[in-house]
C-alpha cells in the first residue's frame, strides 16, 4: 500500500496555470495528492503555447485529479464561474495559488497607460478577485491555504520602477493583511516569488530582451516544491510572509 501524500483530499484552484510556473506548480500539488482545478484563460493555442486542456491531460494521464477551468481573472464573473464549477466538480476549496499574470518591464516614462492598466488588472485585481472569491470555501473546510506569485524585483528599487514590480508590491501588501484577517478562520496567507528568474514563456515574451546570466536562472520546479509546502500550512503554521522559492527548498 502506497504511504498518504501529504496533500491528499485537498483540492487546489491555479489561477494562471497553463503555462510555465503556474503549469509546473498544478502538476506538482497533484503528484503530492491534491485535485487541481487548471484555470486560465487559454482554452485554444494562442501566441504562447499551453492551454488549460493540456495541463489537466498530463496531470490524469500521470495519475492525478485534475480538471481544466476557463477563468479570466480580470472579469469577477469569469471567476465567480470557475470558482463554482470547482467547487461542483471536487467538492469545495483548500488550497490558492494565485499565479495569473503578465509582465512589463519597460520604464515607466514610455510605458504606454494600457500596459500600465493591463499591469494592475491581471497582477493585482486579478488577485483580488480570485482570492476574494475562494475564501469563504477555504474557510468552509476549516481552514487552508492562500498563495500569491510575487516577485523578488518588488524590493530592487535600486534599479527603477516599472508596472510590473508596482503590481506585485500592492500584492505583498494585499496578502500580509489579509493574513492577518483570516488567521482566525485558520487560513495561511502568503506570498512566493522566485529566488532567481524563471524563464517561462511569459518571460519570453515580455521581458523586454533583458539577458539573464546562467547563475540567475532557476528551474520552475523550485517553486513547485515551494509552493507545495506552502500548500499544507494553515495559520497554525506559516503564514503572514513573503517567501523565496530556493530558500523554502534548499
């Protein structure tokens, strides 16, 4: 007989889950027992690849629970729908990993306002919205655990500001207060950013030809492992930070 896994009867919702870390972080939770709902927006290829259909294929063809949920995190009834059909096909909710996003680097003098606007609806009212809307069944099960994808350049002031970085600090904050208002409800809150950059497909695409060193680069699955560690915290145990993937996985 197979020994638990230490997620077992836990179901997840990944918001931003068909590609690069939010694809990587679905298959990790469900190697490690949970029932992944793989929301995103990309139901069909589109200019990046993945789709919410192929991440949740792999994920039952190596065994797992999973289920493609199409979900615009920047319309609350998009997200109010996916947040149902979860909840109708697994049960209810446990475990958050906010990942939708999108990433513009560019100075803030020649950021265009819609780059900015799209910036602040996918990082951050996206987050929101998502959040918002899975809590009261988080707090239903007695408890689980909310996890947003932030980023180590919130804190790099020393080289600029873009919408980018702006987005996830007002996300870090969002979190750490919000921490503290569910920690009766024995719901963890916190945030994960890579330790080091991860070159997903995301990046590609908007990482403003910036060249990253070999030695700045780390691979997804470091914050897979993170992200299923924080996956099994309530607010008995980690909650309130901000964490970086290598230091919860070295």
């Amino acid at each position: 007989m197979s020994s638990a896994r230490p997620l077992d009867g836990k179901v997840a919702f990944v918001a931003g889950a068909s590609r690069g870390i939010g694809a990587t972080v679905a298959a990790a939770l469900a190697r490690a027992g949970a029932s992944v709902a793989v929301a995103a927006r990309s139901e069909t290829e589109g200019r990046l690849p993945g789709t919410i259909g192929a991440v949740a294929q792999r994920i039952t063809d190596a065994g797992g629970r999973a289920a493609p949920v199409p979900c615009d995190v920047t319309s609350e009834e998009s997200v109010e729908q996916a947040v149902a059909a979860t909840v109708a096909e697994f049960g209810g909710i446990d475990i958050l990993v906010a990942n939708a996003g999108v990433l513009w680097l560019g100075p803030v003098e020649t950021t265009p306002l819609r780059r900015w606007q799209r910036c602040l609806d996918v990082n951050t009212t996206g987050v929101f919205l998502v959040t918002k809307a899975v809590i009261p069944h988080v707090r239903a099960r007695g408890g689980g655990s909310l996890i947003a994808v932030t980023t180590t350049g919130v804190t790099m002031t020393d080289r600029g500001a873009n919408a980018y970085w702006v987005s996830k600090a007002a996300v870090e904050r969002l979190y750490l207060g919000l921490a503290a208002d569910l920690k009766p409800d024995n719901i963890a809150v916190n945030c994960l950013s890579p330790s080091r950059v991860v070159l997903t497909e995301g990046w590609h695409a908007g990482g403003a030809g910036v060249r990253i060193p070999p030695e700045m680069i780390e691979p997804p699955e470091a914050m897979a492992d993170a992200a299923v560690f924080l996956a099994q915290q309530t607010a008995a145990g980690i909650t309130g930070t901000i964490q970086r993937s290598e230091a919860l996985t070295l």
